[in-house]
C-alpha cells in the first residue's frame, strides 16, 4: 500500500487542532481549576509525583521544570511497576500525584493513582477521557478537551497536557504573567503550526540517526519528537539533555549523524546555541530552532513566554515528522506494532 499524503493523514490533522484543545480549557475547566488552586495553597505539598508512559511521560517532564521553577517544590517521576507489578507502598501522605494519560485505562497508572491515595496522596488526573477508570480513580480530575485522537501518534493531546500544566501552575501560583502566556497560547499555535520546517527534510529522508536535543522546560519536548522519529518514521532517534549531550553521547556525533536543537528564551538558551556552534564545526549537521548557532540549519519559530515556547516547537516539529514519515514512506497513523491504546501491568 502506498504512502499516503502527510495533509490527508489523521496526524497531520489532528496536530492541526491543537489550538482548539487549549481554548476548550480556557473555557470549561475554570471551575476545576479555581477548585485545584485553592486546595494545592491551602494544603500545599510538600512533593509532586508524576506518573505516566509514553508521550504523558514526556508531558510530565516538562511538569517538572514548570513546577519546580515556578512554586520550588520537587517534583520526581514515578515508577508504575513499584506499585502494579512489586506491589510495594510507598509514603505519599502530603504529596500530589498527577497521573497522566490519553485514555486513562491503562491498569498499571490507575494502580499506582490508587496506591497513592491509599498512602495520603491527593490524587490528579490529567486525562482526555473524562470518563475513564483513571479519571473516577483521583480525587481531582482536569480534562484535556482535545477530542477524539485517532492517529495512534499522540499529537493535539500531549500539546493539551502542556496547557492543562500550565494553566494549573497559574492558578496554583496565581502568577498573572503565566495566566496570560496561557490565554496566548492558542493563537500561538495555529501562528507555529503554519511555520515552514520542510527545510529540514533533505537531511532526515535518509537519516539513520538523530540526536533531539532540549534543556529544562524544552527537555520534555525533544523527548517527545524524538519519539515521534522512532514510530511514525523510522528514524532512530534519542533525546538527550544540553547538559548531558556533552558528558558522552556527543562522541557519536558527526557528518553522518544529525542533531535537531531546540531551544526557549531561558535560561538553558545560550548552553544550547553554543553547544550548537560547537558541533557545527565539528561537521554535525545541526538543524536548530529557537536558537542561531554559527553553522547550523536555522528553522523558524516564534518568540513568546518561555513556559509557552517548548508548545510551538512540538507543533511545528509535528507537521514536519508527519510530512517526513510519508517522504520516508511510511503511514504515521499506523506505525507497526503499535496501538492507540497501551495497556501495561
């Protein structure tokens, strides 16, 4: 069967719409939020534990640097298999577990969102099925609302899970700034979605390798497309810290092994735009967004708070990987050996 055409296919369509998710929120989950906020001030934890797989795992490294520069509390990734498969409790009184998922029914997550409250927990979900076992398993649940995700690639609804992440942080800290970069956002989106990163095609049709490279608030994000490389395209791709590039996996780096570079206005952003230089002039085909490093492929991004700008990159990177896997001829919407829903114990 022939490849099909990137815009016809239900990845490139639904990351499309990933905008429309970000204004559902605004709009339905005020309530729930006001509701979170005033729980997380009053009894505010003393730690947050996230638990997901998959695309919600990346979702929930970019929780964690949202949450721990924002409020300074430390925020750690659970292990599901401690409490589903080694059935081992663990002391979460005062902590908040946020578990996060697409469909909310895969059993090892609601084990470990039970175990959590069983140990004093306040329990969240960030979920797109309102209705799922994960959702009635929480003491909290805020909706995702980006509808229906057909594509077995998670697209519209790990952007969604950034916003909800957002949009929690602000109401938890009542930051007026982060309220508004969120309210931004959507037209943001739509405004990256448009960028054109089909410039970086000639160097990935024929990749074997990919190092995506993201810091802090952007580490989540190269997780994320790279990804994205592995089931949708073929491409062998890993993601790695800007940090931790450089403390070893750099030596594989060279004319035949490409880097994509993402950055945001932070803090983190001058390490990534020299570390880009740096392998540029080594002969690494650097590909790089969000930053200018001498030597490198330079694709267009849009500046905006830096809590927002790992969202844009993820979107314009998605339009770019659902039009790579078609040129590398593969269906992004049916990669092998993969489901829409995965249900690990």
């Amino acid at each position: 069967m022939p490849a099909p055409v990137a815009e016809a296919t239900a990845m490139f369509r639904e990351a499309a719409t990933a905008a429309a998710a970000l204004r559902a929120q605004a709009r339905l989950n005020g309530a729930v939020l006001a509701a979170l906020g005033q729980v997380l001030r009053s009894r505010p934890p003393r730690a947050v534990v996230t638990c997901a797989r998959g695309s919600s795992d990346h979702a929930a490294t970019y929780a964690k640097y949202l949450i721990e520069t924002r409020t300074g509390v430390l925020t750690a990734s659970a292990a599901p298999s401690v409490s589903s498969v080694y059935q081992s409790a663990q002391r979460l009184q005062d902590c908040l577990f946020i578990a996060i998922s697409q469909s909310g029914r895969s059993p090892d997550l609601i084990a470990s969102t039970r175990a959590a409250a069983a140990s004093g927990a306040i329990t969240l979900a960030l979920v797109n099925a309102a209705d799922s076992p994960l959702a009635r398993a929480v003491h909290h649940c805020l909706p995702l609302h980006a509808g229906p995700e057909l594509s077995v690639a998670a697209t519209k609804s790990y952007i969604a899970t950034l916003g909800a992440l957002v949009a929690l942080v602000a109401e938890w800290t009542r930051d007026a700034g982060l309220r508004a970069a969120f309210e931004a956002a959507p037209a943001l989106l739509e405004q990256a979605w448009g960028l054109d990163w089909s410039g970086a095609l000639p160097a990935l049709v024929s990749a074997s390798h990919l190092y995506v490279i993201g810091r802090g608030l952007g580490l989540g994000v190269a997780q994320e497309l790279a990804l994205k490389c592995k089931e949708t395209c073929g491409l062998h791709a890993e993601a790695f810290s800007g940090a931790e590039v450089r403390h070893g996996p750099q030596a594989l780096l060279d004319p035949r092994f490409g880097a994509l570079l993402l950055a945001q206005h932070d803090p983190t952003h001058d390490g990534i735009e020299a570390l880009g230089a740096d392998l540029a002039a080594r002969g690494v085909r650097v590909l790089a967004a969000g930053c200018v490093p001498r030597g490198a492929q330079l694709l267009p991004t849009l500046a905006a708070d830096p809590a927002i700008e790992p969202l844009l990159l993820v979107q314009s990177g998605y339009r770019l990987i659902a039009r790579l896997a078609v040129a590398r001829g593969h269906d992004p919407d049916r990669p092998p050996y993969l489901a829409k829903i995965t249900e690990t114990h």
